[in-house]
C-alpha cells in the first residue's frame, strides 16, 4: 500500500514529522509512507494552476498515485499552518487529484487539547467540493497527541498508551483503504 504523507510543520525538530517518522518505521511491513516536500511550493496561483512549475507538477502525480495520504498537522492559531493549507489548495483545482482519496489525520501539539481546533477545520477543509477526500471518520480514530514534550524520545513518539491506541486507527485505515479498491 502506497501512502503519502503531509506534515504541516517545516521546522528540522517538528514532533509533527516525528510523529510521521515513527509510523513510517512502525508500519513499514503494512503500508510504504513517503513524505511530500510541500515547503517548496509556491503559493497557490490561480494565474499558474493550468500551467504550474515542476514542484506542484511533481506533488500531484505523487498524490494521485498514492493508494491514500495521511496528514499529520500542528495546530497554529486554533487552525492548521499555510503551508498546509497552501499544499491543499494546489490539490483543489484542476485535476483535483485528492477526489474519493482515502485520508486519515493526525495531529501533534505542545498543549492540552492536541491540535482538535485544528483537526476540526481540516475535516472542513477536506469535505470541500474541490478536495472532497475519503475521510477516515472521526469516532475512535481521532489521533490527537498532546504535552508532546513528554511523549517523544530522540525523535520518535514513545508514548505506549498513544502507539497502541494508533495500532488500531491505522488498521481501520487499512481496511477504509481497501474498501476504496473494491
Ligand atoms: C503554536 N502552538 C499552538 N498549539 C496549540 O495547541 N494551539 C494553537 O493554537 C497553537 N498556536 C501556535 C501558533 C504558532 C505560530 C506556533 C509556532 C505554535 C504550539 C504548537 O503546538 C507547537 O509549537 C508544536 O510543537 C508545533 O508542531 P511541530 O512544529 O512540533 O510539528
């Protein structure tokens, strides 16, 4: 199963990419998650969306060769960071690769309520006619990991409770996947 992943946070330290890296790892034998450079697109041009530079050309094929995506997104400001928000907007138009694709989120933060404002307004984003992604629906899949201070070590989430509770979200992912293909 091919997976692409977005991480919302461009910093070299993000706990988002972290968190990225640790499922790329944990379940490298189920899926292959590569991650989309989307810090080096340009904003989002309604003058160049027929005709856009190699970097957006590129992200879409990657997009719309994925069996699904994953996104992992900060929160910044009760939403989620422009370059997230910017990376969707290229995937909007057009070909409108990310149509019926299966996604699932993620999100980590330094505070208490784990990025929820911001996971909320991505279901949002998400449901857009432009975008229209296969959502892996909320109820038991909600992946919102906080006080992230506490919960990696050396670059990777070490949190037991928060990996066994992933554990089970990326297996109905699999099966909201599949589902897709039948
Ligand atoms: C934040 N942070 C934050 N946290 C939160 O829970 N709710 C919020 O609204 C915000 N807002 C916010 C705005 C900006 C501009 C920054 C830089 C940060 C804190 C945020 O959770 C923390 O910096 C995370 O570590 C960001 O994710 P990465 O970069 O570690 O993946």
């Amino acid at each position: 199963m091919k997976i692409v992943a977005l991480v919302g946070s461009i910093r070299d330290e993000s706990y988002n990419l972290a968190l990225m890296k640790t499922l790329q790892k944990r379940y490298r034998e189920k899926m292959e998650i590569t991650i989309a450079n989307i810090k080096e697109l340009p904003f989002y041009n309604e003058d160049m969306e027929n005709n856009p530079n190699e970097m957006v050309q590129q992200f879409k094929k990657e997009i719309a060769e994925a069996d699904g995506i994953i996104i992992a997104t900060p929160e910044y400001n009760w939403s989620i960071p422009g370059v997230l928000k910017n990376a969707l907007d290229w995937l909007s138009r057009v070909d409108k690769v990310l149509q019926k694709k299966p996604a699932m989120i993620v999100g980590v933060s330094t505070g208490q309520v784990g990025t929820l404002r911001a996971q909320l307004h991505l279901r949002q984003i998400l449901a857009s006619p432009g975008l229209s992604a296969r959502v892996l629906p909320p109820a038991g899949n909600e992946v919102l990991v906080n006080h992230a201070g506490a919960k990696f070590e050396n670059g990777m989430l070490t949190d037991e409770s928060t990996l066994s509770f992933i554990d089970g979200v990326i297996e109905r992912f699999i099966t909201w996947v599949n589902i897709g293909k039948k």
